[in-house]
C-alpha cells in the first residue's frame, strides 16, 4: 500500500460525525474513482445514492485520517464483510475518493 493511503492516526468517531453533520447528500459528491475497486456486479448494486446514505445515517466503526490527508472511514456491510470509504473533507463539500468492500481481517487495526 502506498504510504499516503496508510492511515497516519485514528479520529474519534463522535469527532467524525459532528465533523460531517452540517453536510447535505447535496454537498458529498463521487469522484470518477469512486467505483474504481469494484466488480462490474458490484457497480450494477452501488450507486452514490448507496454511499451518501451510508455516510449520513450510519455510524462507522473506525475513522482514520490517512497521510495523504483523506479520512478513510469503515462500516460494517454484512457479517463478514466491511465497507471502506475515502474522502475528502472540504468546507463546502465531502468528496468521496474511493468505495470499496473489504473483508473483515482486512481492517486495519489502530
């Protein structure tokens, strides 16, 4: 892994959700790499619609700040799998990097 996607230190997730509580789905936007790491199948499932309701109505297990600057947040998706969302956090929007599904022995442990 590239050390700029390394997560450099843990954010608390109280601090995460009142960091991206005043956002609307209106302001998170998809980047064109978003979908990049997933199957065909998978992208057929997933729409940005999927990911802003994630960001907005779940509450993550593990929030990261990566070197690069970006937030990496993971959410639990079904009983062995995990979902990891990079984003960007700006004033006036939420950029979402990247999407993707991980296993559950792949989160990294901080």
């Amino acid at each position: 892994m590239i050390k700029g996607h390394r997560i450099e230190k843990k954010e608390e997730i109280e601090t995460f959700l009142e960091r991206i509580r005043h956002y609307t789905k209106d302001q998170i936007e998809c980047t064109k790499h978003t979908f990049f790491r997933l199957s065909e199948k998978q992208r057929k499932i997933f729409k940005s619609e999927d990911i802003k309701r994630i960001l907005l109505e779940s509450t993550p297990l593990l929030v990261g700040i990566q070197f690069n600057g970006n937030y990496a947040t993971f959410y639990k998706f079904k009983e062995n799998k995990i979902i990891r969302i990079a984003l960007d956090i700006i004033p006036q929007k939420i950029e979402v990097v990247t999407f993707m599904i991980l296993d559950k022995y792949q989160v990294p442990r901080l």
